[in-house]
C-alpha cells in the first residue's frame, strides 16, 4: 500500500531529523565552550542536549511518528470519508506542531497577540469540523462525530494553568462514539476496530504529553526571539496525495442504484415523443375523466376509458389504520441527554455539563431548557418546538425540522439549520459572532439583541443569484435581491 509506505517513511525522516537536531545542538554546545575537554565536555553536551532538545517538540513528534501514524494507517484500510477526515486531522496536528516549534524559540507574547499565532493551527481545526457537518449522509457517521468532537483538544494550547484535563474532557466527549464503533464493529470488521483503538491511542498519547511538558500552561523560552505566525503547516507525507477510496472506482463505473429504472423511464419518454411534436404520442382527457370536473371519481384511483361504461360507485377504500404512538423518552444515556417523541411538554429541564450532549428527536410543541455547559445540541425531525440553553461549546444544530424556536443565553460557537422550515434565533450579546450554517432550509430569522435590551430582526437570505466571472474564470454568487 503506497499510502501506508509513505506514512512509515514520514515516520523514518522526522525521526532522522529529530537526531541532526541533537548532534547539531552538541556542535553548538561545543562551539560555545571551546576549552572545555574529556569529562567535563561531554558532561557540557549532555547538559546542553538535555535543554537543546525542545522536550516540549521531542514528545510532540512522537505522537505523531507513533500512535498518530499508526491511526492514519487504520483510516487508509477503512478509505473514504475516514481516511479523508484522517488526513485533516493530520494536518491540524502538523499545524500544531510548527507552532510548538515557534514556542520552543519564542518568549511568551501578550494574550492578545496569541489568536494570531495560532490561526493556521485554528483553521485546520474548523477544516475538521466542517467536514463532519458537511458529509451527514456518510456510511461512518460515529467516525466522523468522533473526530470532530475530540479535535478541539488541540485548544490545550490556550487553557491555564492546567491545560491536561482540557484534553480528558475532550476524549470523554469523543468517546462516547468511538465505543459506538467499538460496539458496531467488534465482531465483523476488525480494521474499524483498530481505527477506534488507536484513535484513542493519540488522545491518550496527548493527554499525557500535555500533563507531563505542559502541566501548568504551554511552555514558551523566557530567552528567546518575539514570538512570530508559523508559516503554514507543510501537510504530513500521507495527506499530500491521500489514495482514493478504495471504493470509489467501483462506485463511478457501476451504475448507482435506479439508474437502470431512470434509464428506463427516459426512455418511454423519448418514445412517446415520437408520436408528434404536439402530443408527445399522449391521448387527450375528455373533461369527462378528469376528476377536478366529476367529484364522482375523486372516490377511486381508476378513471374510465373513453368507451368503457361507467362503473358503480364502490364503498371508499379503508383508510390506513394510524402510526402508533412512541412513548416519550427523556433520560441520560452515557454522556448523552436524549429527549424523544414529546408531546405538549413544557416541563423538560435538563441539568448539564460540558461533557454532554444533547439529541432531540421528534418532538412536537414542547419546550426544552439546558442549563449549565453543554457540549453540543441536535434537533432532529421536531415541530413548533422550542429549546434555551446557556451555553454550548460544539455546535447547535436544527436538522429536518419545522417551525422552531432557539434561544442562546450564553455563549456558542456555531448555529447548524440544515433542511428546516422556519427556524427564528434569539442570540445573545455574547452569541452575536457564532458562525450560522444554513443548507436547504427556509424562514430563518436571527434575532441580535441591542444595548437597550430589544431585538433586531434579520432574515437569512435563501435566494442567491450565480454568474460566470470571465475575467477569473469562477462562478460568483451573490445574494438576490428581490424587488417588491
């Protein structure tokens, strides 16, 4: 497998580089000690070996060249969507690793000026992030939630001054899906198996790097330059050329599923169109069959020929005996809240905390209130349903919903309406810069608070209007304003 062969080789030079690096720093130390010899020299390089290093980039690496490595592996055998979001993981990795590099050299700079520094480091993060909401149709949703739910531990880097269980608490959180896979998985696919275990691996790995290196706060060097932006991350030798899925060749030669009935259908269109220009090869329907004209055969599904008599009202069909009820749920399972088949609820409180998550099923006319941190939220299929929660961590999300009402009382970070009709947001000021993602969904209104208290309404446009740029050869699209 070359993308197998290319991780080992990754592994091998960064190794490498990491021993010229120590014989470089002995070089120095000699360099700047000249009459120092025997004992007492090699005694000078030891000891500047042992500071030279960087342990803070030393233990870094080895997350990488081990269990790291030997994740993106698993994910390569899986392909796909896996392998994909592997890979920018990887790359969020070796994003903060140029920044430990830049730390290891630099003194510590003002608080204000660490979110730049560390931009590229939160990009890759959001990379991972939006791949996860972006691909919700995918055969492997608990790999994909897993991930995305564990990749903000790489904000360890701005927690003091004990920055480790940052990272502990963001392994809870992923793990909730990794034993998802653990479970679906432990006695039929073994390579997703190995994916779950050494997904772990690296957050182990890096909750114990973190708590051994960095335990009250990231390490920075008091006698080094101004600290400055890393230059992008190069992406690791196993995302440069990532392999395709092994499946997809197949998926692009074989015909996906109806097409042969498409195929079909097309067909005896194009073959009624070679009865005329004009009548596509179809008969005319007298005003006698058509059922907006009778009331008398809106009754049944047949219509009468043109010269077939009439037959006698028959008894209208039996009607489908109604759906039966699901009872309601509302109870914690693991580390997730689950509120399911609500009716008329008004009642719901939920007591939670950061390491939880909150799912919302089918619900209808009720109101749910969060308190305390949460970890995420997800609406899913509910109506005229309402939902307040303080704060939120991950992402609020209203997915297959209709007619529904969200208010944020404290702080979050990303607002997800995917395939919703009607969906009117209360922020608050500590809300108003969360990012807002809509996809197929209608009715969306976001309401921002003032500094009198009162809220401004602003709908999110749903019509956008797209043209050819000639001179960049890209499509532009902007929003339609519609007239009237």
């Amino acid at each position: 497998d070359k993308l197998i062969t290319r991780i080992e080789k990754m592994a091998d030079i960064a190794s490498l580089v990491a021993r010229l690096e120590k014989v470089a720093t002995r070089l120095e130390a000699v360099a700047s000690n000249p009459k120092a010899a025997g004992g007492a020299a090699a005694g000078s390089a030891a000891s500047s070996d042992d500071s030279g290093a960087s342990p803070s980039v030393a233990g870094y690496d080895s997350i990488i060249n081990e269990s790291l490595a030997g994740f993106l592996k698993a994910a390569a055998t899986i392909g796909g969507d896996v392998d994909q979001h592997a890979q920018l993981l990887a790359k969020a990795f070796a994003a903060q690793r140029e920044f430990l590099v830049m730390a290891s050299k630099s003194k510590a700079p003002p608080a204000d000026a660490l979110p730049g520094l560390l931009a590229e480091t939160s990009k890759a993060i959001g990379d991972v992030t939006s791949f996860s909401e972006t691909n919700r149709k995918t055969p492997f949703p608990n790999h994909l939630a897993a991930v995305a739910s564990a990749v903000p531990a790489l904000g360890w880097v701005m927690v003091t001054p004990k920055p480790a269980p940052h990272v502990k608490e963001m392994h809870d959180s992923a793990q909730f899906y990794s034993n998802r896979v653990l479970k679906d998985f432990k006695d039929t696919k073994p390579e997703h198996v190995a994916w779950a275990k050494g997904f772990n691996q690296v957050l182990t790995d890096l909750f114990e790097y973190v708590k051994k290196v960095h335990t009250t706060g990231l390490v920075w060097n008091p006698k080094g330059a101004d600290a400055k932006a890393p230059a992008a991350a190069p992406a690791p030798a196993a995302a440069a050329a990532p392999a395709p899925a092994p499946t997809a060749a197949a998926a692009a030669a074989a015909p996906a599923p109806g097409a042969a009935a498409k195929a079909g259908l097309f067909a005896a269109l194009n073959a009624a169109g070679d009865g005329g220009a004009s009548g596509f090869g179809l008969k005319k329907v007298e005003k006698s069959q058509m059922t907006h004209k009778n009331p008398a055969l809106r009754g049944t599904s047949v219509v009468p020929g043109e010269h077939e008599p009439k037959p006698a009202a028959s008894a209208a069909a039996p009607k489908a005996a109604p759906a039966a009820k699901s009872p309601p749920v509302f109870e914690l399972r693991d580390r997730k809240w689950v509120v399911e088949f609500q009716e008329g609820n008004k009642e719901i409180v939920i007591e939670a905390d950061m390491k939880q998550t909150v799912y919302i099923y089918k619900c209808n006319n009720s109101t749910i209130q969060i308190k305390g941190k949460v970890n995420s939220v997800t609406c899913d299929g509910c109506k005229k349903t309402a939902v307040v929660f303080e704060d939120c961590i991950g992402a609020f999300e209203f997915v297959n919903c209709q007619s529904m009402q969200v208010q944020v009382l404290g702080a979050l970070a990303t607002l997800s309406i995917d395939k919703t009709d009607g969906a009117q947001v209360y922020l608050s000021k500590g809300s108003v810069n969360a990012n807002i993602i809509t996809a197929k969904s209608s009715e969306m209104n976001i309401l921002v608070p003032g500094d009198d208290g009162d809220f401004t309404e602003h709908p999110v446009p749903e019509q956008f209007k797209t043209r050819f740029d000639p001179a960049t050869k890209k499509l532009v699209t902007t929003i339609n304003e519609i007239a009237g």
